[in-house]
C-alpha cells in the first residue's frame, strides 16, 4: 500500500490523551511551519494559528468549557497542545498588502516590471476576496474556508508524523472570543485540534476500525 | 530539513501544464482514495468529488470559462485532470444516517449497546450540523468548509506525489452548475483543482520564489 494511503488510513481521532506525553520542540516547529506553509486562495492567508502549550493557556482553554461541548474539555489539559485555528471575517485590502510586502521581500516579483506595477497586478487578485465579500465588509465564510484548508493540511502533517489528533468543531465560540480576545485581535475561531499522543489503552477510538463513505458515493469519474 | 517542510517548500501552484504528460492510473488511485479518506466534522463527508480526465468532460469543464476566468481555460485540456470539489448545500440527517450505514458495515459500533442505541447516540453528532443549518436547511457553508479540508488534504498528497496542481476558485459556478448538473445533482462546486506536470521551461511560477507571511504575523505561541 502507497506510505500516503497507510498514514491516513492510520490517523484516527484521538479521544484520550496521555498527558505525560509531549510533542517534542522540533516536532512542533515542523508543525507551525507546515501551518505557515498552507496553501490558500490568492495566497491570502487570512489566518492565525494560536498554539497553546502553556499550563495558564490550557487552564484558560479549558474554561472556555464551562457551558458546552464538556466532552472535549479533557482534551485541553490532557493534549500536549492545542491549535485554535483562527480567521478574520473583515478581510480587507490593507491585509493583502502585507502578502505582497512579503513577495517583494523574497524576491517573487516580474523583474520585467516596475515595482508599482507589480503592485497592482498583484492587487488585482483581491478581486476573489470581494466576489465573496458582503455591503458590511464580512468575507468570513471565505476565510474560513481557507483557515480549513491548513486544517486539512496539517492534519494530513500530524499523520505523517504519527502524532494523534482531534479535530473540536465542539469548541464555545463565544467564550473562545472573550477569553483569547488579546490574540484573537477581531479574529473568530471556529474550530481547534488538540495535537498529542493517545492514552491508547484508554483510548476506545484506538481500537475502532476507520469508517468512509463508499468510493461510489464520493468519487464521480468522467 | 524535515521531508514535511521539503514538500510543501517545493510545491508551487503550476501556470503551465505539459499536456503530454498524464498521471499514472496508480498514482490516480491513491489520490482517489486519499480524497476518500479525508477528514470532515462528525465524519459528515458532505462531499462529491468529480474528477475529469476524459476528452469530452474536459472540453465541457473548458466550455464554463466562456465569460469569466479564462486565464485558467488552458487548465482545462492541459492537465492531466481535474478534480471538482462539490459541497452538499442541503445536508441532511437522511445523508447522515448513510454515514452510520458505512459505521455498521465495517464494525464502527459500540457491542455492549444495542443497535438501535448505536444508531441513537451516533445521529446525537448530528447536532453539529444543526448548528450551522439556517431555516431553509441551508448549511453550504459548514459543508463548504468541510470540503476545504479534503483540498488542504489532497495539496499536501500532491506536494508528496510531486504531482503538481492548480487551485482554482477562478471557476464560473453557475456555468459550472449547468454543465454537471447531472453528475452534480444539487450539490455545488466552488473550487478545482487541475492536477499535472508542469511544462517547466514555459512556467513562470516553477521560477519563483515561494512567499509566505512571515512566522510572527500568523504563529502565536501561548
């Protein structure tokens, strides 16, 4: 079986960390650079990750539980970290600059050009971010489309490197907002991955065979 | 460097396919099933992947740049395929119970429970997509996001295969809607991605330098 197909097949969502486990420092830096390296439409990068490893950000976490999804405030302590994907809803022009600052900074440029030029051409691409951009200024749903997509991708990350993970739509958004408003500066979050090691003679998950949909129902070939 | 980081260093999004060459029917398959195995809220799956190889499908994809876009009409017949990532607007607890039914076909129940309880507390998931349903039963933009972490899956599968490709949310989705409708059969498409090999010599982008925020803009550590 291609090493692809066996590390997703292998991936499962963890349901009990052991929290005497942590992920090592290099292990996480391959992690928040495989973040930064997500892919997303017209390189926007509407996002932030907030990794919390902390004691104090954990307990701050875990009190985000108070009214709902208690199910998964065990996670919050016992994972090794907890990634809050984070995107901004009133993506605008200015923050594309900062994208095309960044491609000026490396160099990827037309050469052939003057350096306004460049400039507007690549501002142009904002067209994508208005097509999905209401009268009051919101695009959230399309930046968080894209804050999913570095979902997908370091969830796919994490399987290659045999690290277990749970995906927590199950999160209180509300509360999230208010206790991480400092690092959320006007961005939400929908959605966090604790990241670990399962506790797997614990972990009734770890025993479960993976279930799909049938390759019928999902995949169309013309 | 960590062969993670290598792969998602080197891939770029392709500006000019080699029509000449065609990805292995091996390689296909674990792409197929890679999307298969993607990960997605309660295991929902509100997905269609419709992959276009044939001559006649791609010269109907073609056909949907008639008034917008075309700077990615060329895709159309130049890569190898096109992958339509479709969304299902109107998910409901009927789609969902067929994830249960996959649950019970291979064994992804509980034994010390009855069936009728397994099937209880798994539909109790379904909340999540309650969560995310407006009054008309729309939810498109839960099960679009969900569909976006298939695309950050199938990226980071690519960047593996050293298979390149194209995302495009530069597709026009009506016309797109009216062309598959068939294969689409209510559910929606808003964004490809064209998969292939690069024409090297002819692709301006295989040149470039890669750009990215930098860490401190999109990583806080807590």
């Amino acid at each position: 079986m291609s090493s692809i197909i066996s590390d997703l097949q292998n991936r499962y969502t963890v349901k009990q960390y052991d929290a005497s486990k942590k992920i090592s420092k290099d292990d996480m830096k391959v992690i928040e650079e495989a973040l930064r390296l997500s892919v997303s439409s017209i390189n926007s990068q509407p996002w932030k990750f907030i990794i919390i490893e902390s004691d104090e950000a954990k307990q701050r976490f875990s009190d985000t539980f108070a009214n709902k999804f208690q199910f998964n405030q065990k996670h919050a302590k016992d994972a090794s970290a907890i990634i809050l994907f984070c995107h901004n809803p009133y993506y605008t022009k200015n923050d594309y600059q900062k994208v095309i600052d960044a491609d000026f900074a490396v160099g990827r440029i037309n050469p052939d050009i003057s350096p306004e030029r460049n400039r507007d051409e690549k501002l142009g691409a904002y067209v994508f971010a208005e097509l999905n951009t209401d009268n009051f200024g919101f695009n959230g749903n399309w930046t968080k489309a894209q804050t999913y997509i570095a979902f997908g991708n370091i969830i796919h990350t994490l399987a290659r490197m045999n690290i277990g993970s749970t995906s927590m739509e199950g999160i209180d958004i509300d509360l999230v907002k208010q206790s991480f408003s400092d690092e959320l500066g006007g961005f939400e979050c929908h959605v966090a991955l604790a990241i670990g090691y399962s506790k797997k003679e614990e972990d009734y998950n770890a025993k479960l065979p993976k279930s799909r949909l049938p390759e019928k129902e999902v995949i169309i070939n013309l």
